[in-house]
C-alpha cells in the first residue's frame, strides 16, 4: 500500500476500519482480493511476482498492511518484498507485540518499510526506518511513505476524512469516496524524497493517477464490535477509471 488511513478503537461500534490505496507499477502482476487457496484463512489481494500481500485480514481478525518509504539512495537489488512481512503475519500464530519484536530484528534485508499489524487485542507499527516497535493507543492513524502520521498532505487529509466518516456508522462507501481524492498537493506543501518536484507532484493525491504507475486498488474494511467483516477492493485502470470491486462479510471465528 501507499496510503493507509486506519481507526483502532476509535468508534464504539466499530473497533477497527480501514481506508488504503494500493500504489504500485501497472506491469507488476497481482492478484484482486481473495481467500488463498493455499492458505484459506487469509483474505486479501496477492503479488504474484513475490507471493506476498500489500493488505489482508484473516478469519481470526489478525490485520496486516505494509508501505514502502520512498528512499532515492536506496538501490539495492535483491532485499526480501516488503508484502511478504505482512502474509508471513497472517500466516502464522504469532501475535502482533511478538512479530513486531522480530520483524524489527530482521528489518534490514527489506528496503524501507512500514507494518501495521493487528491481532483482536493490540494494533503496533514497525518499521526499518523507524525507533523500534511501538504499540498504538486507541485513535485514528495515517500512514504514507514516511513514518506513521507524517504530515504529508494526503496523509492529513485522509485522517480528516476517516474522522468525518466515524462520526456515524462508517459504510464502505463513504470509505472509498475518501480514497477517490485525486487532488495535487500545493508545490509548497510537498516533501522533498529525492525524486524531483514533477515526481512529488505525481504522487501527492490521495489515488495517483498515471500511465506506469498509479493506484491500482483501493480497499475499505469494517469490523464491528460484533465480529462482522465487510471487506472490499475496488481495482482500477491506468487510467484510473473504475474497473471490478469484490466485497466480502462473514463473522470472525471465536
């Protein structure tokens, strides 16, 4: 993912819900969201180059979402893919606090990344550019290509939005209306990660736009108090016109 805006606690009825923008090469293969044949307990869309996934959740409420940081100096070949830290969390008995521990241990065969990872307890982030792990409190959280709720400008927006959304029951609809914000950041709000002022312009709105690279998806979930899962991911073309969206509701395992 390259945006991910997500509430922990932080409406009464709905203790998580996401709202986050795939960002990544139209070339690149992958696969809409699913539950992987070969591990049917993992909801989520796929890289089929390295197996690996951007955003998932499992039937047992474990959450994961990943984001590269954008880092011009960083060149290196050969590093693991980033999505296989977040399908390595859904895919085992790990809990969050523990496979943070890990991850950060292990941080540096990745190249700079974020990991948000949930189980029906605790929500923490880690990353390799980051001070260790760090276990969030209840609250509504933003997370680009930099460290958690950096304030670039399509991070402070999208938190806005998520907080308008919870202030009443938050539908998958008005979630994806968040993340259709294909507005340009003003030239004096934009960071500067190396990769020239057209770039930063190109990758300053909420859903990016562009023939190469752009938001292929976008992805809305709810889990209620409940344990209800309404899950969707919307794809879309190099053009950004709206292509399939898939939808899922079931109830978490007890």
């Amino acid at each position: 993912m390259c945006l991910i805006a997500l509430a922990w606690r932080a409406h009464a009825d709905y203790p998580l819900v996401v709202a986050a923008n795939r960002d990544e090469f139209h070339e690149r293969p992958s696969a809409a969201a699913q539950f992987w044949d070969d591990r049917p307990q993992i909801l989520g869309g796929r890289d089929l180059e390295c197996m690996g996934t951007w955003l998932g959740l499992t039937r047992a409420g474990k959450f994961a979402g990943v984001t590269n940081v954008r880092d011009a100096t960083d060149a290196r070949t050969g590093a693991r893919s980033r999505g296989l830290l977040a399908s390595a969390f859904l895919g085992n008995g790990v809990r969050a606090a523990e496979f943070t521990r890990q991850t950060a241990a292990d941080g540096q065969a990745y190249r700079g990344f974020n990991l948000l990872v949930a189980d029906r307890d605790e929500l923490w982030w880690v990353s390799n550019r980051g001070d260790g792990p760090r276990r969030l409190a209840p609250g509504v959280y933003g997370l680009s290509n930099h460290l958690l709720d950096t304030p670039w400008p399509k991070v402070v927006r999208a938190k806005a939005r998520l907080e308008q959304v919870l202030e009443v029951a938050p539908a998958l609809d008005s979630l994806f209306e968040l993340l259709a914000d294909d507005a340009r950041a003003p030239d004096p709000e934009l960071p500067d990660t190396g990769v020239g002022l057209e770039r930063e312009r190109l990758l300053s709105p909420t859903k990016i736009v562009s023939g190469t690279y752009g938001t292929r998806c976008s992805t809305a979930l709810t889990v209620s108090a409940d344990g209800t899962v309404r899950f969707a991911e919307r794809a879309f073309d190099r053009e950004g016109r709206e292509q399939d969206t898939v939808r899922y509701e079931f109830r978490l395992a007890r």
